[in-house]
C-alpha cells in the first residue's frame, strides 16, 4: 500500500491535535502496516526538503506567496497553491500512489488537485467543524471555510472522523451521509511519556516546591474555554493559593488572556508551545490537568493525560465523553467556573482521590494504541482501492474508544 499523507501541521513544526494524529498515524501505518508512507506539509519547521523519519517519508514544502490574503482564512487558501504543484512533483516522482489522505479542509484543494490529475481515490480526515468550533456563529471567512469543508467532504471518495461526534456534525451541517464515515478516535500510549526525570526538573521550572500546578495543553483559542479556566482559578485560590495555573500553546488570543489572568490576579503561567518530552514531562508534573473547552471533538489532550494516569477535570462535552468514561474523570458543566473551581479543590483537598481517579484513567488508557488505529485505517484503504474508483464504499462499522 502507497500513500500520499497531505497535512498543514506535522512535526517537529508546532503542531496540535491534527499534526499530532498525523504524525502516529502515519508512523503506525508505515511500521505496524507495512505501508509506503510519503508525507506533504508545509514548511514550518526548519527542515525544508524531503527526509526520511521514522520510516515515512517527509516532504515540507515552502508555502509562501506572492499575493497576500485579506484573513487567515484567505491565507491557508493561497497556501494550497504550492501545496498542490509539490503533491503533483511528489506523485510523478514517488508514485504510483494507491490513495491520498488530507487533513481538514486547510489541505482540501490540494488534496484535489493531486487526487484529480492522478485520479488517486483521496480519504478526507475531519478532526472537527467549523460549524461547531464556531457553535453556528460564524464569521464571513469562516463561513468560507466551512462550505470549504462541506465540499471536500462531498467530493472525497471516504471519511474519517475523529469521534462520534463529529461524524454527526458532518451529517447534520453538511448532509454527509453517515455511511460514509468512519470513525477512528485518536491514541494515547504511556509509553510515550515515560519521562519521570524529565518531569521532575521541569516541575522546578514551571513552579515553586509549595505550589500546586493546574495544567492547560493545547491551542488557545475561544473554543477551549481559557476564559473560563482563569476565572475558575481565582475562585482555586481563595481556598488553595498556592494553586498555580500553567497554560502551555500558542495562539491569536494569549495577549488577551494573559491580561485577563493579570486582571483576575491568577498565578498563570504562559510557556507557549511544548512539544515531545517537554511535552511528556508538563503532564507527568502536573497534579490536575484541565480541558474546559466549549468544543472538543477529538480530546487528545484528555487521552495524554490520561495515559500519563493524571487527576483529570473536563467541561461535559460530547468528544470527551467519548474518550473519557465515567470514574476516569472529573466531569464539569460546560461554561461553568465555578463547577470547575469545584472539581479542582475536590483534587487537591484529596491526594489519595486524586490518586485512585489518575490510576482508574491510566487503566482505561493502557489498551488504546496507534496500531489498532493504523489496522483500521489500512482496512479502509484496502477497501477503497479494492472496490474501485468510482462506486461508493460502506464504512468499516464505527466502534467507540473502548472497544478500539
């Protein structure tokens, strides 16, 4: 099986949930699988050109452009341009591939534009919508984006969703059939982050011996609810002041949100983006790890946490429900501080608690691997390119994260 990856985000480049799925995916497949893997992303990373990691074969590519776009949004669209002549290169040089996979709608044109001239089946990965990132309010650019989506969900020959419940945003927003959708969640191995030294001299950097660490991982942004966390954490520290809020990512709002904890006299740390062991040993240091998102469709961070057997609080919404069963977390209303604040004291007022919750996470994290995801992925490839081009495929039956 060859396979033509196209991602925005891939590493060692900065990279969140979708770089981070690509990136164990597509190692999964190439070592557990057997697959040729090549994969096209932009250059981002200091390491223009192609290089062969971890048995995949990676293409960064210089997405700059002559003309300059009005909103991000534009931004990434132009950005398809000398993604798509690179994927042409790639698929001359390097194929014949058997499919293309893209990631998100941020790849959607090039990803058509290779699958078109090569006439490539193409596997569309949604790792969540702009519909509900937005929560229906969308902005011009965005809604861009999202009819973006919704046309690369119908010209794609399968789907892959990253939980349930995008699978059903998909149907409702855009009329994807779900027959067309498999679900695929997202892994978490502790393996990964078996860096207990490493966490002990980052936990000297990030807080003072006395201080309790309060974890946030990922990208900052409206949707993951930072506005909230920093208004639980004042509320933490009029009965734990020695509660300190560590926020590690990046993104357009960390200007505003670092005012906002300066204005609420928050004890927060700011340490942008972290990635591999620096990574592993923020969540091995930690004594809760939050995620208070409005939106959280694939819970990736949940899963890290998890895996690492941390004392976990997460905002009810329906990804995380998939990832995190009952017992494995703390589960908080959405949009509620002071359910937040609550569930955080409850942790730290209790160590043997919070001790059992990160050991019961820990035990549901153990069997979730990359492999298995890789297995199913290589399922539905074989299915794709067995069945033909041009008649339309039955999904592998979709399973939750327990029974993945």
């Amino acid at each position: 099986m060859r396979v033509l990856t196209i991602t925005s985000e891939y590493p060692p480049a900065p990279v969140y949930s979708v770089g981070r799925y690509a990136f164990e995916l597509n190692q999964a497949l190439a070592h557990q699988e057997g697959a040729d893997v090549h994969v096209l992303c932009q250059h981002m990373d200091g390491h223009h050109g192609c290089r062969l990691e971890h048995g995949v074969t990676v293409h960064a590519v210089d997405c700059a452009v002559p003309a300059r776009a009005l909103d991000p949004v534009g931004e990434t669209v132009l950005r398809n341009v000398p993604l798509a002549g690179k994927a042409c290169e790639i698929a001359r040089e390097h194929g014949p591939f058997d499919a293309v996979c893209l990631h998100d709608w941020p790849t959607a044109l090039a990803g058509h534009a290779v699958a078109s001239a090569f006439s490539l089946p193409a596997i569309l990965f949604v790792h969540g919508t702009e519909v509900g990132r937005w929560q229906n309010r969308l902005t011009r650019s965005q809604l861009y984006s999202a009819e973006l989506e919704a046309w690369a969900a119908e010209w794609a020959r399968a789907i892959v969703a990253t939980s349930s419940s995008v699978r059903e945003e998909l149907h409702e927003a855009y009329k994807v059939p779900r027959r067309k959708v498999t679900v695929i969640p997202p892994r978490a191995e502790a393996e990964a982050f078996a860096v207990d030294e490493d966490a002990d001299d980052l936990r000297t950097v990030l807080a003072d011996p006395d201080q309790a660490i309060v974890l946030y991982i990922g990208r900052l942004c409206p949707s993951k609810g930072l506005d909230i966390l920093l208004e639980a954490m004042r509320r933490v520290g009029e009965h734990h002041p020695e509660a300190k809020l560590v926020i590690t990512g990046d993104g357009l709002p960390r200007r505003q949100l670092m005012e906002l904890a300066e204005g609420l006299e928050v004890p927060a740390l700011f340490t942008g983006h972290i990635e591999g062991r620096a990574l592993a040993a923020a969540y091995r240091c930690a004594d809760v790890v939050v995620v208070p998102g409005r939106y959280e469709p694939t819970g990736i961070a949940a899963l890290e946490a998890m895996a690492c057997g941390r004392p976990l609080v997460i905002s009810d919404v329906e990804g995380l429900r998939e990832v995190v069963p009952a017992g494995a977390a703390l589960r908080v209303p959405v949009g509620d501080p002071q359910a937040v604040a609550q569930a955080i004291c409850r942790i730290l007022d209790d160590p043997e608690a919070a001790e059992r919750l990160g050991h019961a996470a820990a035990e549901h994290a153990k069997p979730l691997s990359w492999a298995t995801a890789a297995r199913r992925v290589r399922r539905l490839l074989n299915r794709l390119v067995s069945a033909g081009r041009g008649t339309q495929l039955r999904p592998i039956a979709s399973v939750s994260v327990e029974e993945a």
